[in-house]
C-alpha cells in the first residue's frame, strides 16, 4: 500500500504539467486535472493508511495496530474522499475547454504518461485489495511480487520509453519525421546496450529496463543539444537532470533484479562464507540488551580485496509481546551494498547466516538525488523566471 500514495502523487504531476501547458498564465491550482490528481494522491494515501493501522495487512514498518482506529481512519477516508469528489463533480460545470493539441505533440506525451501512471495504479490497487475482499467470501489468496513485476513491469517500461520521447518532442504539434529523427540517438543507445547485455543476460525484464536506461539517459541530455549552454533557462537543466535521474534510478532497479546474488550457509566461529566479490568471516556471537529487547549479536569480517569492514546483525527478543527479529546489518560502498542477516543455530555449534550482494543498487538512490536536485533547480527557474515577467510588467 505504501506505493499507492507515490503512484497517485506522480499522476497528480503530471496532470499538473498536461493542464496548464496549453494556457501558462492560468494558476496551477485552478485547474481541475491537477486538482482531480491531489485527490486521488491524497485518497491514495488514506487508504494506505487505513490498510495498515486497521490490521488487514501487515506493513514491514512497526505501526500501532488497532481496528478500532482502522474503523476511524474508514470514517476520515469517506469524509475527505466523498467530499472532495462532490464539491469536484458540484464545480464541474464551470471547467472551461482548453486548447486542443496534436496526438504527437508534448502534450500527447503528458497525457500518455498519465494514461500508463493509471493504469499502474490500477494494478497496484487492485493487486492489494483483492486477496482482501477474496478472504472476505473464505477464498484465501496472497498476491507477491510476481504478479506486480508480470503486470506492472512491461508497462513501467513503455512509460520510461514514453518518458525519453517526450521531452523532445514540440508544444502543441510536432511532425512525425521530425520526431523520428530526434529519437534516433536515444534509439541507437538503447539497440547498442541491449546487444551489449545479450551477453550477460540479466533476465527479459531486467534487460529490458537497463536498455530503456541507456536510451532515456541519451534521451535526457539531447534537449542541451546544439544550445547555447549559457542562455539555457535553468528549469531545462533541471528537467535534464530530473530526467537522468530516473535513468540512473532504473538502471539501479534492473541491476538489482538481475545481478543480486543470496548465500545461505551455516558457519562456526571462525568459518569463512563468499557471497559476490565479498568473503565474510564469522569471529563470534555476543549477548547485547537493550531498552526493551535482548539480543545475540554477531561480530562479522567482510573482505574484499585489502580492505576490512565490520557487520553486526542481531537476533532480537522481546519480551511483551514474546516476539523474535532480525536485525541485519547492511555495508554500503559505492559499487553496491552487502547484506547480513544473523539466522538460528543449529545445535551443532554452527549458525546460520543469509548474505546478499546487491551491485549497482546504490545508483537508486543516486538517481534519487538528481531527481530532487533536477526538481528545485526547475522551481528555482521558474520562480525566477515570474518574478522576471513581474518586474517586466511593472515597468510597461
């Protein structure tokens, strides 16, 4: 449930920017697609809430769990919900046409990102509350990470491909021809790093989306293009960025699910296991206590190469309620990120240890980082950009 509120948030952009291309002077929060967008952002985010408070699903975060809240958060949910689509279908008469536009136009990109943002909405949607209202006729389902990758993958990956068109694309209308030839670059990028990957083979999906990085980091510089780099509005560096972001993001995606690679062994003290370029060494488990828990913890050596690095996962126990977890202990480098997870003992003197090499997955949230920046660089630009029209219109 926790994409929910993201998924409407990101549909909510776009409907923004779709509404107030063709008519920039009118205020972004009069327009009623962007205003349709916030409330299902904020629905979105209510029923996530109300998923995991009221205790039908279980969240991988430690909320107050409690049904007579769920029953509350139900009420605020019809309340805002029901309200805001009322008085939205109450002012629907005094929504004005806006200009039209050509299907290959910027605007036609904007409308089809909004188009597939729904429909992974949708999904996600559906995919969550389904095994719910199944369990409530006695039919007991769980819906995994399979059906989201099967149903949500291939059309995450054609809003990425529509995501490298768009920003070359023309206001308003564009020729075809025209279009083709400035998408020829990105194509050739994205051609050449899938031959190129054929040779590893990630797997189709992972593939597939390490390709679509490729064209769409191509596809997000090409708008500087032959520009005079100094005259450049700052919001269009900050589209460039915000966009190679998402490149960088999805390519750390796709290496995640394509070159993750899982090691589960039993080891005494002193025992070696490898998992990737790393060989961890067990030196030893420790009682540690706490505030409210008590715990074993284990001393882990991690080399690679000449260096050394110290992991501590725990085996936690709590008392009220008698519960058990594991704390892993995560080592971060620039290339990746290893993964320890402390397990049970055998009995024998051995105890188990589950380890994860994850490559490459640190560029999601490199590509985080350009996003944000690439964001206030373009709110920057443009609010410098309306204080320049203000200041032009005093003086006429």
């Amino acid at each position: 449930p926790g994409v929910l509120p993201w998924a409407g948030l990101s549909l909510s952009a776009g409907l923004a920017v779709a509404s107030v291309a063709p008519l920039w002077k009118r205020k972004l929060t009069r327009t009623p697609l962007f205003t349709y967008g916030m409330v299902v952002a904020f629905s979105m985010s209510m029923i996530g809430t109300f998923l995991v408070r009221s205790g039908i699903l279980t969240s991988v975060h430690a909320f107050a769990v409690d049904p007579e809240r769920g029953a509350f958060i139900l009420a605020l949910l019809a309340i805002y919900i029901g309200g805001a689509l009322a008085l939205f279908a109450a002012r629907i008469g005094t929504v004005r046409a806006g200009t039209t536009f050509d299907p290959v136009s910027r605007e036609g990109g904007l409308v089809a990102n909004n188009l597939l943002l729904s429909v992974i909405l949708g999904i996600v949607l559906i995919g969550t509350l389904y095994p719910i209202v199944a369990a409530s006729f006695g039919v007991q389902l769980s819906v995994g990470p399979p059906f989201f990758n099967k149903a949500a993958g291939p059309i995450a990956l054609l809003l990425v491909a529509v995501m490298a068109v768009g920003p070359l694309l023309r206001w308003r209308r564009d020729d075809a021809r025209a279009v083709l030839r400035r998408v020829m670059l990105p194509i050739g990028a994205t051609l050449l790093a899938a031959i190129a990957l054929l040779f590893v083979w990630p797997g189709v999906l992972p593939w597939a989306g390490l390709s679509l990085a490729a064209g769409l980091a191509v596809a997000s510089v090409a708008p500087l293009w032959k520009r005079n780099l100094k005259r450049t509005p700052l919001f269009t560096y900050g589209m460039v960025i915000a966009h190679l972001g998402i490149a960088v993001s999805l390519a750390g995606m796709a290496s995640d699910s394509a070159f993750t690679q899982e090691t589960l062994v039993a080891v005494r003290a002193g025992e070696p296991a490898r998992v990737g370029p790393y060989t961890v060494t067990l030196d030893g488990i420790s009682p540690v206590i706490g505030e409210n828990w008590s715990a074993l913890e284990a001393r882990l050596t991690a080399t690679r190469g000449g260096s050394e690095s110290i992991l501590r996962p725990q085996l936690r126990f709590f008392a009220n309620p008698p519960t058990s977890t594991n704390e892993s202990a995560i080592l971060t480098v620039l290339d990746g990120q290893l993964y320890t997870v402390l397990g049970q003992p055998d009995g024998q003197g051995r105890w188990q240890l589950r380890l994860w090499w994850k490559p490459f997955v640190t560029l999601i949230w490199f590509g985080g980082v350009l996003i944000a920046l690439g964001g206030m660089l373009s709110l920057i630009g443009r609010v410098r950009r309306e204080r320049r029209a203000a200041i032009r219109a005093e003086w006429a």
